[in-house]
C-alpha cells in the first residue's frame, strides 16, 4: 500500500476515535431546565390520561 494510504488511514481513525472523546466528553453537560422537565412530565401525564380514556371505551 502506498503512503498515502496508509496517511489516509491514519487520518480516518483520528477522526474517529477524535470525535468518541468529543462525545465522551460532553456526554454529562446538556441538562435539562426545571422549567422544561415540568413541561416534559405534564405532557406524559396528559397522554397517560388520554390513553387510559381510550382503552375505558
């Protein structure tokens, strides 16, 4: 294989296992506002309601 082959290679698994540290990393730090999760669990209680109305018929 020529050089630059194997330069291409090098440069493909860099960028891979460069982009799982990156994930790696910020994996932990997109929280969610408290404002968002009331509006996230109001809506599951909501559809919750709605499918328990709709199995009663």
């Amino acid at each position: 294989m020529p050089w630059y082959g194997w330069l291409f290679m090098v440069l493909a698994l860099g960028s891979i296992i460069g982009s799982l540290l990156l994930l790696r990393d910020n994996a932990g730090s997109n929280r969610v506002s408290p404002e968002t999760l009331a509006k996230v669990k109001a809506r599951e209680a909501q559809l919750k309601a709605e499918e328990a109305e709709e199995e009663k018929r």
